[in-house]
C-alpha cells in the first residue's frame, strides 16, 4: 500500500496539482452520497516559528538523533501539536515518527519536507492539500476517502474561491478516534474561513463519503 500511494502521488503531474488545486474551478457535488453520522471536527494548521526573542535552546531532532534546528520551547510545542512547522528561513519540518530512549519514553522525531509537499505529508508520506485535506481515525474512514461536508460549503477561501465542501482524507492523528475529524488548513491557523459559515470546533456536523 505504500508503495501504491507513493507511485501515486509522487509525480511532476500531482505536484503540479497541489500547488494549483485551490486555483482550478471547483467540480460539480457528486449524486452518490452515503452519509457516514455526524463528527466533531477540529482543525490543524502549519506551526510558524515567530522573530519573538525567546531562546532557541530546544534541538529538533531526526530519527538518527542528528540535529536539524534550534527552536524555542514555545514553537517545540507548537511544531509536535501540529505535526509540521515553518522555520523562520523558510525550511517546513514534518513529523517523521517516534523513538523509543533509554528509559522507555517515547520521544517525537523530525524531518525536512521535499519539494514535492511544500504543505507537509500526511499519512504515509502523502502530500497535504491546504482546506482539502482531513486527518481521520483509519478504522472508520480508509485514507484516501473522498468525503463531503455540507457544512464546509459556501466557506470563502483566502484565494477568493468558494469552498465545495469537497475533502479527502489523507492524514491521521493521535486524538482523532472514532467520530473526530482534524481540518487542515495552511500556514498557521486559518480556520475561521470555515467558522465563519458556522463549521466550528466539536460542534458536530454531518459528512458524507462520496461513493464513486
């Protein structure tokens, strides 16, 4: 299955389409509808690290240990919420997994994104689409779906499109279990765009899976 979804969508043509895919005229809503319930969704965003003065005293490390920046604590804890973070030259860090120390713990690690997913990757290793894309509990909803929230409908974009309610699900999350879905959006938080057509966080809303 990995190797499906990287052949799938590690090519020129679908790199193409992430950078452009909320510039292309939305497809019409598809006849075949099978509601799946009403979940309670939340959203995520890319972590931005800020010019704020703090000490940049915390390593972001790979999963080798090696380090690959100095961040302060505040932007640590951001960039592990979130799962991916902008540094201040530009650089995006992506969650890449966890290791296990010495004493048990477990301890989050990093990695650079490529060029290929200048929004971050989601489950593994697919590209993140800005306001497409929603991380799910795989047990209820298979990575890949393509679901449709009425709810998200009529939400205005910052590139001035009108959102279709049009989602796939390529992402998961440590919280997001059973009746939960997590809203990406894009660079730092920018879910207002759907708060302000009343899509807001754990208020439960009705989705569908498109059945094609």
């Amino acid at each position: 299955m990995k190797a499906f979804w990287r052949a799938l969508f590690f090519t020129p043509v679908f790199a193409f389409f992430i950078h452009s895919v909320t510039a292309v005229a939305t497809p019409a809503i598809p006849r075949k509808l099978k509601s799946l319930g009403h979940f309670k969704p939340s959203f995520y965003w890319i972590a931005l690290e800020k010019d704020d003065g703090l000490p940049r005293n915390k390593p972001v490390l790979d999963m080798d240990g090696n380090i690959l920046a100095m961040v302060s604590e505040k932007f640590m804890k951001e960039l592990k919420m979130e799962g991916t973070g902008r540094l201040l030259d530009g650089r995006l860090l992506n969650y890449h997994g966890r290791v296990t120390l010495p004493d048990g713990k477990t301890e989050i690690r990093f990695r650079f994104c490529g060029s290929e997913a200048p929004y971050g990757y989601g489950y593994e290793d697919i590209p993140l689409i800005p306001f497409r894309s929603l991380a799910v509990d795989i047990t209820v909803i298979p990575i890949g779906s393509k679901i449709y929230i009425p709810s998200a409908k009529g939400a205005k974009l910052p590139n001035g499109e009108i959102h279709d309610g049009m989602f796939t699900a390529l992402d998961i999350g440590d919280a997001i279990k059973n009746k939960r879905i997590d809203v990406f959006t894009s660079f730092g938080d920018q879910s207002k765009v759907f708060r302000d057509v009343g899509m807001t966080h754990m208020k439960a809303v009705e989705i569908f899976l498109v059945e094609e």
